[in-house]
C-alpha cells in the first residue's frame, strides 16, 4: 500500500448524496501515515499521524513522553520516506537515552490513541510533573484565542479532519500552530516546535481543539505549561490529573464561555498565587 510522502491531504472524487439529489465532487482528504521513531538506530514507537512537521513530532513525543529532558539532547534529526511510510531517526548526546527497552511501545499508536503500545498500567498511567506558578491570563484571553485560531488552520480548513494545538501569549494571541489527525500528535508537534525554537512553554497557554483527555494533560505537565483550555469536554482523570500537577484545566470553550475545573486563580489577573 503506497504512502503520500510528506503531503498531509490528497484530494478523492466521491458522490454527495443529499434530499436534493447527488453531484460528483472532488474533495481535500487529510492523511494519516505511519510514522516511526528511531532513537539511535533503535525502533521505540509507530505512531499514526499526519504528515507533515514531523521533525516538531519527533522532538515533542521525546519531550513530553519523559525520553528526553531537553531538546539539545538531540544531536541530528532525519526524516525518511518509505513505500509503508515515515521514519524519523534521531541521533541523541551520548548518555541523555534512558533504556528504551523497559518502555517499549510494541503496537501501533493509532490515530486517536496515545497510549497504545504501552505495555503495563504504570507505563500507561505515569505521575505528572509539578507545574511552576505560570501567568495571570485574563479569562477573555482564552475567548479571544478561541476566535482567532481557525484562520490558522489550513488543513483543517481544507480537509475538516484533524485537530490543532496552539500556543497562545498571555493576550490570547496563537504565536504557534501544529496540526495532526491525531489530537496528542498535534500536541507533541506544538511541543516540539516552541522547543526547537528555544521559544518559551510556561508565558502562556495551551489550546486545544479536542476534548481535554489524560494524556494531553499529562504531556503538558511534562513541558510545564500551566493553563490548558479545551473547545470539549475533560475527563475525570483529565481533571485529577491536573489538580495533581497544579495546572489550570479549562474546557468547553465556546464563544462567550468556558468552564474551570482546578486551579481557576489562574484566570483571575487579581489574584497572585
């Protein structure tokens, strides 16, 4: 089965059948690829993502999985078409690569899963990070990055099948967008990004266009961002996964609302914490 290489979205004809007829059209599809991770010539995980910005990918799921604990761990990064589909490798500082074979992720990650792969409870369900103290964000920031973020979603735009991660500055102005069919994918490549820039993780806040789940949450605390907002619903262990990390969890964010579950203080530019 032939991949597309590096283009996240190819375009299918198809029939639209409606109450008022059908019409034949041709439309924008996103892709999902396999992706590989190779750490020093040694496969860990094959994720399903999209591809594009996979070098972001690459060095986020280091970052935010605990495999790194910098990006100036990774000497040289490499991205690899093959006729089954990607492969990153990457060449880590000698010493800074924990023993990946008491971590191994066995299975294929599948494009709505961060977890597959993991093979015992404890390796699923890790301990969060502690988060620092974080900004002041006022709450009508999260309402003005909610309005601004599709404009910066091209493949979204185009296809209407993946989910976005943007880093917001404290006014609620995105400064950087990672896209992916996967949702922590997504997340991972906004992690990588801001890191290979050296950009900042904690003067801002995450938003998320998906529902706010355990291992978005757990990835954020692993990079130190304080405030999450999400355009769906949390979980319950999204939630207690938060208040242990001390990270403010917001989630159904709509225009003109949203909902604070731990940490709201945060949200408040009056309040010091």
């Amino acid at each position: 089965m032939p991949f597309p290489g590096l283009d996240p979205q190819r375009r299918f004809g198809g029939e639209r059948w409606s109450l008022a007829g059908h019409e034949d059209r041709i439309d924008a599809i996103a892709e999902e690829t396999p992706v590989a991770l190779i750490y020093d010539g040694i496969p860990h995980v094959v994720m399903m993502a999209s591809p594009q910005d996979l070098e972001d990918f690459a060095v986020g799921f280091s970052l935010s999985e605990g495999l790194l604990d910098s990006v100036d761990d990774v000497e040289a990064l490499q991205v690899e078409v093959h006729p089954e589909g990607m492969a990153v490798q990457l060449a880590c500082r000698p010493g800074a690569l924990p023993d990946l074979s008491a971590r191994r992720r066995n299975l294929t990650g599948r494009t709505g899963c961060g977890l597959c792969g993991a093979e015992s409870l404890a390796q699923a369900v890790r301990a969060p990070r502690r988060v620092g103290a974080g900004p002041q964000i006022e709450p009508d920031a999260l309402q003005r990055a909610l309005e601004r973020l599709p404009a910066m979603q091209p493949l979204n735009a185009a296809t209407g099948a993946v989910h976005a991660a943007a880093w917001c500055a404290p006014d609620g102005l995105p400064l950087t967008v990672r896209e992916d069919v996967g949702r922590h994918n997504a997340l991972d490549k906004l992690i990588g990004a801001r890191a290979r820039g050296a950009a900042d993780l904690q003067q801002g806040f995450l938003l998320l266009t998906s529902r706010a789940s355990y291992e978005l949450v757990l990835k954020a605390s692993m990079v130190g961002i304080t405030v999450v907002a999400a355009v769906s619903a949390p979980t319950g262990l999204a939630i207690r996964i938060a208040g242990e990390a001390g990270i403010t969890l917001a989630a159904f964010l709509r225009t003109g609302r949203h909902t604070v579950y731990t940490r709201p203080e945060r949200l408040h530019a009056t309040v010091t914490l």
